[in-house]
C-alpha cells in the first residue's frame, strides 16, 4: 500500500515535534501548562445564602428558599505576642554525676571499669 504524500508530511511533522519535545521539553511543557489552565473553568465567586438563621456559602446559586447576600470579612486584630522568658541554664552536671556516682576526677569508663573488676560497693 502507498500511503500518500500528505500522510507521509504529517507522520514527518509529528516525528519533528516528538524530537524537538525530547530535546527541548521546557517550551513543551510551557504549552501543555497554558493548556491544562485555559481548559480549566474559572472558579464561581463566593455567595454566602441565608434563610432565617441558617447561613452556608457556595460557589453556585443559592437554594430555593435563600437569600443571596454579600460576603464580608470581619477586621482581623493583630496582637503582638507576650513574650517568653528564657528558662534558667539548668545545673544538670552535678545531679547526673551524682545519680551515676561519677566523681570529678575519673570519667564513666574508669568508674565502670572499677565497678567490674572490684564489685558493686
């Protein structure tokens, strides 16, 4: 079968794209994005729907029975924080050296070498 003239240009077209994309795939990836985006439909605005005491908010048009009504922010209050005081250094050598029954003068291995070879005290 002899494929015409036409499909040949349009199978050489598209392997001439394929190449470019896998060379170059940031412009590719640009139009595929600007795609994906103009595709994409546009978010609905806010409307806030009230019926007597019930409120709730929707991006579409608001219940049978609803009023549609503005939606407002509240001000927001900045307050600056308290701050915190820094806690004391705590003092933990002495304790620990105690709790471990470490003098100043020998370091854990000596003391534990000891503790091995002459017994528990």
């Amino acid at each position: 079968m002899a494929l015409s003239l036409r499909v040949w240009g349009v199978i050489g077209v598209c392997v001439a794209a394929a190449v470019l994309a896998w060379q170059q795939p940031g412009p590719l990836r640009a139009w595929v994005a600007s795609a994906q985006q103009a595709a994409a439909p546009a978010p609905a605005p806010l409307r806030k729907c009230v019926n007597g005491q019930q409120v709730s908010y929707t991006n579409v048009d608001c219940p049978a029975g609803h009023q549609a009504q503005a939606v407002t922010a509240p001000p927001v209050n900045v307050v600056p924080g308290t701050p915190v005081p820094k806690p004391a250094p705590a003092s933990s050598a002495p304790l620990l050296r105690q709790v471990l029954d470490v003098d100043q003068k020998g370091t854990l291995k000596d003391q534990m070498m000891e503790r091995a070879i002459e017994g528990a005290r």
